[in-house]
C-alpha cells in the first residue's frame, strides 16, 4: 500500500482556557489561496455542551479499532474541518477504513464571523479532549478556528509539527463514501426519547437488519424489502454520549442494503456516521468510484467544474451543468473523480454534494485504483472482442467472458466476490470499449 507524506505544522496546540476554545490550523486551501495557518472563524457557540461532546464523537472515530485493526504510530488523527461559510464540517475516518464521521455545526450553533472558505487540518490533543468532556450545559464556549484565537489562549508561541503518513486507503475511503451516500434514500427516522430506546436497545452482536415499522424502526435477523443492513452495534458507540442532546435519528441505506447511514440531528447541528458493510471491509475496499472513472472525459470534466467550485455548502448539478456546458450525468462523474482526490463529500440531509480540499494530487487516481489502472492496460493492449452485450477478453490467464447487461464475468475475482466490490478490471475495461465504440458509431 503506497501513501503519501503530509507535515502538519501549528503555531500552537488546540486548547480550552476559560472558555475560549481554540482550534489550531494548519495548511489546507482557502478561497483566498493557500495560507499557512488559515483563518476561518470566530464567535459563540451557542450549544456548548452538544458542540463539545460531539466534536468528542469526531474525535474518537479516529482513535476507532474495529475487526483487530490497529491505530498505526502517526495515523491520520487530525479532523478535517471545511468552512462552507454558513456552516463548519468536522470529519474523521476510522483506523480500520469502515467508519466515517462528520459534524455539521450549521446557522443554529453558530454566532460569529466567517473570514474566509476553505478546508484545512485541526488539531485534537489530549489535553483538549480532557477539557470538551468537561463542558457543561451552562458553560459559555467561544470558538475559534485559526491562528488568532490562539495568540489569546497560548503565550509561548510553540511551533508544533508533525508529520503524518496519509495511506492511500484513508483517501479512497473518502472518495467511496461520497459516491456510496449519493445513492442512498432515508429508510427511517425516530424522534425523541424514542430514538434513544431504539439505539440503546440494539443486539450487541450480530448482523441484522433495520426497517420502519409505522413510527418505530424494528430489527429484524433477516433482510427484509427497504431494510438497512446494520453489522453489530460497536460502530455506533460514539452516537451514544449524544442521545441526551438528540431532537431525532435518521437512518439512510443504498439500494442493495449494505451500507448504511445514521444521522442524529442535535440543536443547531447534526452528527452522521456512515458505516461499511461488513465489521471487517473498510469502504476503500469496495470499488463504488470506479465506473465513473472509467469514463475517457470525466477527467477533463473534473478540471473545468473543479475550476467552478468555490467552498458551497450544496452544489447544484444542474447549475454546474449548465456553467460548465456539460450534461449532469458527466458532472456527477466529474465529482465522483473529484472526490477521489478529496475535493467533493456529500451531505445526506441535503441530498447535495459539497466542496472540500484534501492534501492529495489529481495525478494519483489511478493509482488508487489498481483495478482501473488494469482496465486501461487491458484497453491499450485491445485484449477484447465485443459481441453486443458480452464481451471476450483475452489475458494470461485465458479468456474472460464478460456479461455487460450484468456487470457480471468468470474470472476467479468475480466469482470469490460475486460483484459486491463493484466491477472487476474485465468488466470496467469492457464497458471502457463499448463507450468508445458507441462515441464512433455517433
């Protein structure tokens, strides 16, 4: 597994003196260009208790370990925080690459001023942590994220850097996110005290499935028409210090059921976590990105709407369509290829993708997905044969039949995985010949 090397460099730890909280910045991309520690917001938090415990939630997904993974020296352990203006989003993956984590602080929370849109790196150390846990309902909290706050809450000015290793798994469990989210629907939705019996209430082990029942969600021991596939309650763990807070509890799935989505709207605010099938699979396993990379314009149509993204809050497809000239099928495409490199999320509540920046380059796409990067090869070795809707592709290992109507093939991957990784690089370089073939035919 290649990754990448990124310095972190702060002018001072994050801290919380006095109620005043601090969160320190470093590097990141901005609408004013690319400052070293920006500068994006300062003001009152209005929910402090609710703020303090959830960026706590953020947190803690980081420090995750499910399935035996370990928290490697030097993981990831900064949150990501996108200032779209009239709100902040906090972001988090897990060590194991199966838990995603974002705070919304939206109008609601927040009562202060924006001096600037953009994505950047915050630090959470333990003495900060130690600190948020303490806050309490009553307690005043003043937010500041960039380097100003910190000149009131440090005095020695300590530089503090890092450098952390960025594995390309963390990436591409950013970019499979956003493209899995994009295709879910909500499946059920509690409110109250009703939504914290039904997550306290869940089986400690075992696969089971969630569905709505009138105004309850039931779990059942089998998958049922519109269920949410949910594997074992331990993600979840970082949802329950919020419930005394929570207004509701909304659960979103794909089609297939497998992933799913749980979302606690807070006062002001809403907490998500989006989970990966299995306890075991991280979601940089699962291939969802791959069919709209495959595409011969989506890089092309990646530069010219990255180009129109300035730091919205929701991006509309059908504006950028009609800025970039282009129809909104290539632009989701375009957004798929630049959430690969950390540039789109998106947001199930809005049902709308939004613009950050990861610290990643264009240029390693492929190589975060070897099975594209192999489909090309296949491609520009014209190892293929196509007979309408299958395709014969010849390799070292024999030929492979691959069904296009199905997005099926009988390579031994295929059949191990039955298509629940998405398309196999047989059945991703076909469909890379049959669009080629139908652009000539035009």
């Amino acid at each position: 597994m290649t990754s990448a090397t990124q310095a972190y460099t702060y002018a001072a730890p994050s801290s919380l003196v006095d109620g005043r909280l601090g969160l320190a910045t470093s590097g990141g991309r901005a609408l004013s260009g690319r400052p070293w520690r920006p500068r994006f917001f300062r003001g009152e938090v209005t929910q402090a208790a609710p703020v303090a415990a959830a960026l706590l939630g953020v947190a803690d997904v980081v420090l995750a370990r499910d399935h035996q993974s370990q928290a490697r020296p030097g993981w990831v352990r900064d949150l990501v925080v996108t200032c779209n203006g009239d709100r902040l989003r906090f972001e988090s993956f897990s060590a194991c690459g199966g838990v995603y984590a974002r705070l919304d602080l939206l109008n609601g929370a927040l009562d202060g001023e924006v001096f600037d849109r953009g994505t950047t790196n915050v630090n959470v150390n333990a003495p900060l942590r130690e600190a948020l846990a303490r806050i309490g309902a009553r307690d005043p909290l003043h937010l500041g994220v960039g380097l100003d706050e910190l000149v009131v809450t440090t005095m020695d000015g300590a530089v503090v850097e890092k450098k952390v290793p960025l594995p390309e798994r963390w990436l591409r469990g950013f970019a499979e996110v956003q493209v899995i989210a994009s295709g879910m629907d909500q499946r059920g939705e509690l409110t109250g005290m009703a939504a914290v019996r039904f997550l306290r209430g869940l089986p400690k082990k075992g696969t089971v499935w969630v569905t709505q029942s009138g105004r309850d969600l039931k779990v059942a021991d089998r998958r049922l028409p519109g269920a949410v596939q949910f594997a074992g309650p331990h993600p979840l763990g970082t949802l329950l210090p919020l419930l005394r807070f929570a207004k509701s509890l909304r659960v979103y799935g794909p089609a297939d059921a497998a992933s799913s989505a749980w979302e606690l709207e807070l006062p002001g605010m809403r907490y998500t976590l989006t989970l990966s099938p299995e306890r075991w699979r991280g979601f940089s396993d699962g291939g969802a990105v791959l069919d709209d990379l495959a595409t011969d314009e989506a890089g092309n149509d990646a530069d010219v709407v990255g180009i129109l993204l300035n730091f919205e809050p929701e991006v509309e497809i059908g504006l950028l369509a009609d800025r970039a000239g282009i129809p909104a099928d290539r632009v989701r495409a375009a957004l798929t290829q630049l959430g690969v490199v950390g540039r789109a999320g998106y947001d199930l509540a809005e049902a709308a993708h939004f613009h950050r920046e990861l610290p990643y380059d264009k240029d390693n796409v492929v190589l975060l997905n070897p099975r594209l990067a192999k489909a090309r090869r296949l491609v520009d070795a014209g190892a293929f044969h196509l007979e309408g809707e299958s395709a014969t592709v010849h390799t070292s290992g024999g030929a492979r039949r691959v069904s296009l109507a199905h997005g099926s093939c009988t390579c031994e991957w295929w059949w191990d995985h039955r298509g629940s990784h998405r398309p196999c690089e047989h059945v991703l370089a076909a469909r890379i010949v049959a669009r080629a073939a139908v652009e000539v035919s035009r």
